[in-house]
C-alpha cells in the first residue's frame, strides 16, 4: 500500500513538471531591476491634504508592495512613509491586485 502511494506522487509529480515544461511554465521571467526584501511594516499612504495607512510587504531600491485595508482609488502620484525609519518617497502604482498594490519609486 505504502509503495502504490509513492508510485502514485511520484507519477504525480512527473506529469506535472512535463506539462510545465512543455507549455513553458518552468521558469518565471523576473522583471524587477532590484531585488525586492519581505517586510511587514506599517505604512502611510498621502496625496492632496488625505492619507490612509497601508501595510508595506516588500520593497526594494526601485519599489514596493503595500497592502490596503479598504479599496481605495489611488492617483497617479503620492507619497509613501514608514515613520520607524524616516522612510519617505514619492511613488506611482504600477499594478493592482484586489487590496495589494505595486509600487514604483520615482
């Protein structure tokens, strides 16, 4: 019984990474300029008089990636802060998924 479960994943796992690599799904292709770091750190989001806080999940040289509490419409330009580290830029959002948003610095 043991073995027939081995056999089993093992099959498993070759289909799955000759699918992958026939429809090309082994690598992924990194974009990034700069090599991003995972943080949790509590950020401010602030553009025209407003702000709202965010949570900063990662970042690099180049950006970040917040998360927002709330859907919120963001311009095309604002200003991101990390109070802890007398972190602040200005930036732009280069994509969105649901509550995260990417970050470039500009």
């Amino acid at each position: 019984m043991q073995v027939a479960a081995v056999l089993s994943l093992v099959q498993g796992n070759f289909y799955a990474l000759f699918h992958n690599h026939r429809y090309g799904l082994t690598r992924m292709i990194e974009k990034r300029t700069a090599q991003r770091h995972r943080v949790f750190k509590g950020g401010t989001i602030a553009f025209e008089n407003s702000g709202f806080a965010c949570t900063v999940r990662n970042m690099s040289a180049s950006g970040a990636a917040i998360d927002l509490e709330n859907p919120v419409t963001l311009p095309q330009s604002f200003t991101l802060s990390i109070s802890r580290d007398n972190f602040v830029r200005n930036c732009r959002p280069v994509w969105r998924n649901d509550r995260r948003v990417g970050l470039a610095f500009v």
